[in-house]
C-alpha cells in the first residue's frame, strides 16, 4: 500500500534508501534534490517528456518554442546523468512529428543534445516503437505510426552488462546450440490484424495454418527460411520455432532487434486505462505496460533503480513495482495523485492488466509519496487559476504580505503604478505577477527548513532530516 511520509526511510548496508519513491513537485528542482541520495545510483531512465508537437494533451506547455524546449531538456538530462551509475542507461521517447509542416520534428535536435550530455560514443541504439495500426488524420501528409525511443548509457564500455545473452535460460540443445521454444502466434485483431500473415506453412513434418483469430508472428520469407536451416520443431502437431542463443545475444553478435512491433499500442494503453476505472482521456499518448517491460527487460535486473521524472500515467512506475524494481517516479501536475498514485494502489492490491499475467503477478509491495514543500509555487497556481482581475488583485495583496519578491522589485512603486496595472489584460496581469515572484523560492529550500516564516511542520521537518540523514541521533 501507499505508506505515509516516515519518520525513517529504509536503506541497504550502504546507506541507500531502497523505498519506492513517488514524488510530486518541479522535476529538476526534484532531479537536484535526488543527488545526495542517488547520484550515480540509478540503474535506469526512462522517460516520455513533452514532445513539442503542439497537439499533445500533457498538462506541461507542449507548445514550447524550439530554443526554450532545448533548454527545458537540457536542464534536466545534465542532472539525469549524474544520477546514473556507470553501466547506467537512458531512453527518451519522442515523436517523430513536429508543430508545423514547415518544421523538422524535435527529435534530431534531441538527438544532437543528447550527444553532447552523455558523449556521441555513449549512443546506442534509435528504437522505433509502432504505437498504432494506421495514421491518423492529424499525422500530415505522411502518416506516422511510430515513436522513436534514443537509448544511451552512461558509458558505452559497460553495454555489455545489459545483453540478453546472459540474462536468459535455455531448456533445450541440440547440435547447433542451447535453445528455447517459441510458438509464433499472434492475436489477428485490431492494430495487430495481417491477412497476409495467414498463409500455410509447409513442412516435410506436415502442414499449419493459425488457428481462428491468429495470424504468424513472421513472415513467409522469415518462415522459409527458418524450415531451410531446420530451425523448427514440431510439438503435439503445432509448429515451432527454435531460438538459439545467438539469436537473442547483442555485442559481438546479433544484436537485439531495435524495431518493437508487438509491445502494445496506444490503443491498447487507453483501453487499460479506462478498465482501471480512469478517463481514457486524460493522456493523448500513455505508453503500454509491454512497452516499458522490454526496455526495463533490456536494461535492469531485479532490485535495480528505475527512474522516471516525466511519469504522467504511471505505467514506468507501475512495470517497475510488477517486475521487482525499485523505482523513482517525479510528477509536478496534479494527476500524480488522481491517476499515478491510485494506479499503483491498485498494482498493490493486484491488479491484472497490462504485463500482469506475462509476469505472474499476484499484488504486493508499497511505496512512499512525498511532495516538494511549496511556497512562491503556491501563488504561481493562484494565479493561473485566477477568473477576474480582483481575484489577481487580491492575490498581489498576498504577495505583499507572504511571498518573496524580486529584491529589485519597489513595491511602493508597483502600487503607485496600480491604475496601470489595472489596465492590463487579465493574461497581461497574471504574466507580470509571475515575473515578479522571485524563482529561487518556488519551494522552500533545505537551509531554510526551521524558519518561522515557512512555516514547516513538525512531521515535515523529520520527513526532510530523515531522507537526507540529517537528524540526530
């Protein structure tokens, strides 16, 4: 279950605190506070962040100009690093679209500031992942039915640590080498639909067509050629694929494929939204718990730290506590309560969506949500909620009295120039009240735990010396 803030956090012989943590507040003011306790702790990033499409429902300004969003990244990425140990990895997903048809699509750029963060020798891999059967009306002139996920590691020299190769068991061998079985079927439905993936297979052991409903997994050029190398077995008159260690293993040999076609959908991922009882909605694109499997199957093992500072629906968080991980998860907006906490409560409770059964999920776990202590922050959200003008009137008489201001800011000047100001649009007002607030106060700092004036309470201040060892005894 969702633990309440404690006064101790748990922690391994090294110190460590091994608590699953849900976060709310700003995401770098977070990333930063996370540095004592976890840098060069974290085993992996992931992260789906605003895309700068311009049409994206995230509640962040998904509509940022080009060099603010660099920025916004930049800012982020550099204190992501820092926290990731050193054979730690990083995947960002973006999309493939831009806002304008005149535009080129962010993910080049992204791409270039990756480089220079984490070193052009450190890139890995573009992963494309198809989130959709067909485009939509919106994709331009060429529909896009994929995402990109760019995949770096800290340091490119301990890849090898995340191979398949040694993280699979084999149950059979023959003359070519160890080898599973795999049946190579899939659901004929919806995204997955293929006519042209219903073909017969012809063997000298017989021949097979998918049953009602099924289409094969691969293709008839794959197939053929998987009968030539006698790469097939047949069992209780279904056919089978063998695949051998090679075929899983990356590094010196084959690598792992970086096309993902069958980790769920957009689609898929609403639909397990709505069955948990949430408005299907409220994200234009929650990624599918299969998705963040794979990528956590690549790179983790268990206990490892996952860390997700865009975590919007929860799914990262949610695979994460399902596959044995622990796990980070930053949201600033106000659906980290309403959608990602609950979620994960019902995770605990069992839930079985998504990669349940693949994973033999049976409930259990918990997790502690904390949230950055607010202060200008708490006037930034009056006013953008603000309705009229004497709602912001009011809300600079608060200022006046509670809130740190700009120190070059004459606040006898500000009311001598009130008629003015009353002029201004209600936007114009809330923009000049925002500037006004002094940014280095949005959340009441470290050092400033026992004044008076920010008013923390007893609970607050053990939370605060509890995560940070700073309380006695």
């Amino acid at each position: 279950m969702a633990q309440p803030p404690p006064r101790k956090f748990n922690r391994n012989k090294n110190g460590v605190i091994t608590d699953n943590l849900i976060i709310k507040g700003n995401n770098l003011l977070v990333l930063h506070s996370l540095k004592k306790e976890f840098a060069n702790r974290v085993k992996l990033i992931y992260i789906d962040p605003p895309y700068n499409t311009g049409n994206d429902s995230f509640k962040y300004n998904d509509n940022f100009n080009h060099a603010t969003w660099l920025t916004f990244m930049k800012n982020r990425l550099e204190v992501a690093k820092q926290l990731l140990r050193n054979d730690g990895v990083i995947f960002v997903q973006i999309s493939n679209t831009s806002s304008s048809i005149k535009e080129s699509p962010e993910i080049g750029y992204l791409q270039v500031l990756l480089d220079e963060i984490f070193g052009r020798k450190n890139y890995i891999s573009i992963i494309t992942w198809k989130k959709k059967g067909n485009p939509s009306n919106t994709d331009g002139a060429l529909g896009t039915i994929t995402e990109s996920i760019l995949f770096y590691a800290k340091n490119s020299d301990t890849i090898k640590a995340i191979i398949e190769y040694y993280k699979r068991e084999y149950k059979y061998t023959d003359e070519h080498g160890d080898y599973n079985l795999e049946l190579p079927l899939k659901t004929d439905e919806g995204d997955y639909k293929r006519e042209s993936m219903k073909f017969e297979i012809n063997t000298s052991k017989g021949k097979f067509t998918p049953p009602i409903g099924k289409r094969w997994t691969y293709g008839e050029v794959v197939i053929k050629d998987i009968i030539n190398q006698s790469k097939f077995t047949i069992v209780n008159d279904k056919f089978y694929i063998k695949k051998y260690r090679e075929d899983y293993s990356l590094g010196d040999n084959k690598r792992k494929n970086n096309l993902l076609l069958d980790c769920g959908s957009l689609k898929s991922a609403k639909n397990h939204l709505s069955a948990l009882g949430f408005n299907r909605e409220e994200f234009d694109t929650p990624k599918p718990e299969e998705l963040i499997k794979e990528i956590i199957e690549i790179a983790t093992q268990p206990s490892d730290i996952v860390l997700d500072f865009h975590l919007g629906s929860g799914t990262t968080a949610t695979v994460a506590h399902k596959m044995n991980r622990q796990y980070i998860g930053i949201e600033q907006m106000d659906y980290i309560e309403t959608i990602a906490v609950e979620r994960l409560k019902k995770v605990i409770e069992g839930e079985q969506g998504g990669i349940s059964k693949a994973v033999k999920w049976k409930g259990g776990g918990n997790f502690i949500y904390l949230e950055l202590k607010k202060y200008n922050e708490n006037f930034i959200e009056c006013i953008q909620k603000a309705k009229t003008k004497d709602d912001i009137l009011e809300i600079w008489q608060n200022i006046k009295e509670k809130s740190f201001i700009n120190y070059n800011l004459d606040i006898k000047a500000q009311d001598e120039n009130s008629v003015e100001f009353k002029k201004l649009s209600l936007d114009e007002q809330k923009r000049h009240l925002c500037e006004i607030l002094d940014k280095n106060q949005l959340y009441v700092n470290l050092s400033s735990l026992n004044d008076k004036e920010f008013e923390c309470s007893d609970e607050e201040k053990e939370i605060t010396k509890a995560f940070y060892k700073t309380y006695e005894g």
